[in-house]
C-alpha cells in the first residue's frame, strides 16, 4: 500500500487527518494560550501605567540628568579653551616671528621667519670659538642679522619656554603674535 492509495481510501486518510489533529492538538495544548494573553495584557499595562513608578524615582532621575547636564556646562569653556590655545601657532620672540606645531600637546616643529618678508631664517654657527655658543640669524631680503649668544638649542629652549608661559597665562589671547 503506497501514499497515492492511502489517499484515496476514505478510512486511511481519515485515520491520517485525525493524526495529524491530534498531533497539532498536543502541542498547542502544550501552551496555555490563556496564560500568554495575560502576559502580553500585564506587560502592556506595564509599560503604560504611570503609578509603577514611584515619583521618588521619577524625581531623582530627573535630579541627576540635570546635575550632569550642569556638569557638562561647567566644563564647556574649559574644553572649548584647551582647545582654542592649540590655535596659537605663531609669536615674535626674540626680534623674530617663530611658528611652531603641537605634537602631543608639547610644541614642537619650531622655526624663525624674518619679521620683514617672512622668509624662513637658517641658524648659522658665528662663533669662531666652539666653547662659545653664537648663533645669527640672516635673510635674503637685507633684514637683520640677529645675534643670539647661545646655541640653536637653548634659543629653541628658550622660546619654547615663552610660548608655554604666555599659554599658562592666557595672554596669548590678549596679544597673540605681537610679543
Ligand atoms: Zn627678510
């Protein structure tokens, strides 16, 4: 006896349907349709009703979102200025114009350019004496020379240190450039 002949016989498929019903009857029966509705009614009325909450609750989330949003506004400037000094990128120092880069917030990148027509100026070992550290500073255009008695470091060093003094007093802002 094959599927097609089970088919067609009224008692055989009969006896299938009704094993079939059974079947899908068992596992259905195996969830409490009931119970389900009740769950999905409950977390519904969950999520709607306003008396779960306790205003206590209510009041202190509110209390701390304020707070942190106050924290946040306090700190603002403070963010917005350590910021704003790393736009201070150039300042005459010494009879120079010096620019510079922040790398990791410490300056860096340090280079003279001649007050008059701004051409970058080149260190030059004047001294004739290694002991004595003297260092000019020439440009093409005729301007200058100015003479540092120190060496191309500690002039570096130097200026390093007036650009950190101006950015610790804020006076950068003030007169930037024009020191
Ligand atoms: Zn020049």
């Amino acid at each position: 006896m094959n599927l097609k002949t089970i088919s067609n016989h009224p008692i055989w498929s009969g006896l299938v349907v009704a094993g079939l019903c059974s079947f899908a009857g068992t596992v259905t029966g195996l969830i409490d349709w009931a119970e389900a509705w009740n769950i999905v009614v409950m977390g519904w009325r969950y999520l709607t009703d306003s008396s779960t909450v306790a205003n206590w609750l209510i009041a202190l989330v509110g209390l701390y979102i304020i707070f942190t949003f106050i924290l946040f506004l306090r700190n603002l400037p403070e963010r917005v200025s350590e910021v704003s000094w790393l736009s201070y990128r150039t300042d005459k120092f010494f009879g120079v114009q010096w620019r510079w880069r922040y790398i990791d917030y410490r300056v860096s990148n340090l280079n003279p350019f001649c007050p008059s027509c701004d051409l970058q100026l080149d260190p030059v070992q004047d001294s004739m004496f290694h002991a004595i550290d003297s260092i000019t500073l020439h440009c093409d255009c005729g301007a200058g020379p100015w003479r540092y008695d120190k060496s191309w470091d500690k002039l570096n060093h130097d200026v390093t240190k007036r650009i950190q003094q101006k950015i610790r007093a804020g006076s950068w802002q003030a007169d930037p450039g024009n020191s």
